[in-house]
C-alpha cells in the first residue's frame, strides 16, 4: 500500500504499542523468586464451588456490567525480564501494589498542571480506581508475551510516540477515530484506560448484545449461525457471528473497514483495521464475578504471527453507566490543531531571526 492508504494503516497500529509501553510506565519489578509464582489460596481465598448460572432458555448466563478495573499496571506486552513467565512472585507482586498506591497518590490534585505544551489529561473525577493483579501481561500468546508485530510496524508505532495528543499534526486526519469521538475501536475498547472500562452484556435466545461505555458503541451478535455479510460491505467494528462452545460465547469478528483506526492513545493494544484482520473471541464465565475474556488476533499486513491477550473482567452490577457525550464540549480537534500551527508559526519566526543574525554578521 502507498500514500494514503499506507499512512492509514500505519496510524491503525499505533496504539498497539503505545499502550504496551505507556501501561508499562509503573518502575520496572526486580525479578526474584524466578521459580515461584503465585501461593495456592487457602481459607476465605479457597474457591467455593461453583456452577454457571444459566439463562430460562439454557445457555450459561453472561448477563451484568463488567469492568476491566483490576487490571492496573498490567502492560500489554510483557517485559523482557519476566521471559515465558505469566504471573509475578509474592514478592514482585507486592512491589507492583506498592507502585500502583503511589502512583493512586501522585494522581490526586489537579492532573492537567503539567509541562507548558502539554495539554495535561482531565479533572481528577473521570478517573477510576482499579486493583493490580499478578499478571506480567496481557498477551499470553506467543509464549514470551510480546506482540509478533512486523519490524517496520513496529518501528513506525515507536516513532509514533513522539507524535500523540496532536503534537506534529497537520489535519484532522492525523487524530483518531476516538480523537474525534467517533469509535475506540476493537478490540482497544476492551483494553483497561483509566476510566470507562464497563461493558453491558444482554441475552436472549438468538442474540448477545453488548453496551460499551467509552463512545456508547454497541454491537448486536447473532448466535443462529448466520454467514457473515458480504466481504465488500466494511463497518468500523466489522462484522460479529457467534456460537457456544460448551460454557464459552465465540465471537468471529471480520469485514473491518480500513478506514478504522482505533486508538492510538495509550489505551489500546490494537486499533483495527484493514482487510486482512481476523479476531476471534472468548467470553468465559469462570466464577460468579468474573468472565475470562480471551482474543485472537491475525493480520498478515501487520503482525508475523496471530497473537492472544486475556483479560479478566470484574462483573459490578453496582456499577453505573454514564452517558458518554464525547462532541459536547469537545475542544480537543480545534484546541490541538491549533497549537500545532503556533508551534509551526513560532519555529519558522524563530528560523527567520536566526537568519537575519547571520546576514548581519556577514555584513
């Protein structure tokens, strides 16, 4: 692909490493206890016996509001030191709480009071307080925990960095889809932010349908075995068909316009996209509070490899749901386009007295 197009897709891969490295901003653990990895539960942590609660219809009942709040520190891609290792030792994991509490601290007050440039994030009162969890990753697949993300998109992704929140933008074609209050993408919106991690799930007979808070995206999945629609027709969270496979919802999830980006912010793993990308996803309710969701994700224009991240959510029907209304008020397109064009107006004003400097030394 070329110009545009390729452009496009290189922007629906941004977030896939930016999150991995953002969520990953807790101080590195020490590595310790390299042969431990977590301690069997014991009195009041033993595991009562369960059994999945099902629907008046028979299939096992995944209704309720879930969050993926206690996943906090958890990065996307594993880092190097923790190798094939899943969960962190007694130890590692008591330095991660001790990071997540402080950094809970540090947050307190006024967060946009940051560097001249620098937009800052929102009032103290958007954020949610999650728990942390034992995991080294979200991606459990390839074994060593790191996306197989082609060499030059990865590369692209890293020089990315230095470009979010508007900074280098020419258009509104720079921002994302969720910049511009249109979609967070899939499966990004799955992937804990720092508020609106809730998704609502509803049943009947022949449907699952799912609420998502960020953006108020939903998606109705069809469980009658339906073909997927024609491979022409592309839609920004493509395409969902799904089946029980004895206790688990599968989602086969394809059609993904390419002109989905996603999320290129620190919040998503894989902002989507392209004619190539396949997922397929697994909603598992493994005890009375929680569902084990599990994706796998192909594109062979950009990954070298499909890949697999898990992710627990927390099922709190106390839980509310705001409305997400993400163009009122949102200055953030017209705000950061225009500091962009300052910052461009101040370099070459700059450049045009160093000019005038050297012709008058030259005289």
């Amino acid at each position: 692909m070329k110009g545009l197009d390729m452009r496009k897709r290189v922007l629906s891969l941004m977030g896939l490493l930016v999150f991995g490295m953002a969520s990953g901003s807790l101080a590195p653990l020490s590595v310790a206890g390299q042969g431990q990895t977590t301690a069997p539960a014991t009195g009041a942590d033993a595991k009562k016996p369960w059994s999945v609660p099902r629907t008046p219809w028979g299939h096992p009942d995944l209704q309720g509001i879930y969050t993926s709040n206690d996943n906090v520190g958890v990065p996307v891609e594993r880092p190097a030191q923790f190798g094939e290792r899943q969960l962190l030792t007694d130890e590692e994991f008591a330095a991660r709480q001790k990071q997540a509490e402080k950094a809970a601290r540090d947050d307190k007050g006024d967060r946009r009071k940051l560097a001249p440039d620098d937009t800052g994030d929102g009032p103290e009162h958007w954020y949610e307080r999650g728990k942390t969890s034992r995991r080294t990753s979200l991606v459990i697949d390839p074994p060593n925990g790191v996306i197989p993300l082609r060499a030059d998109m990865r590369k692209r992704a890293e020089e990315w960095e230095s470009q979010r929140f508007g900074k280098g933008t020419a258009s509104w074609l720079d921002f994302d889809l969720w910049d511009r209050c249109i979609t967070k993408g899939y499966p990004t919106v799955m992937v804990p932010l720092g508020y609106n991690n809730s998704v609502q799930i509803l049943q009947t007979p022949d449907y699952v349908a799912m609420v998502y808070e960020v953006i108020h995206d939903a998606r109705i999945i069809p469980l009658d075995g339906r073909p997927h629609i024609d491979q022409n027709i592309r839609q920004w969270w493509g395409d969902s068909r799904g089946h029980w496979e004895g206790d688990t919802l599968v989602v086969d999830m394809t059609n993904f316009s390419e002109k989905t980006l996603g999320n290129q912010q620190p919040a998503g793993p894989y902002r989507g996209g392209g004619r190539m990308q396949h997922l397929v996803e697994r909603f598992t309710r493994v005890d009375a509070d929680t569902i084990l969701y599990r994706v796998r994700l192909e594109d062979q224009e950009a990954f070298t490899a499909p890949w697999t991240m898990e992710i627990p959510m927390a099922k709190d029907d106390n839980y509310q749901m705001f409305e997400y209304a993400c163009h009122e008020g949102n200055y953030s397109m017209v705000n950061m386009l225009e500091g962009a064009r300052a910052k461009e107006k101040a370099a070459a004003d700059a450049a045009k007295k160093t000019a005038a400097a050297k012709k008058k030394v030259v005289r």
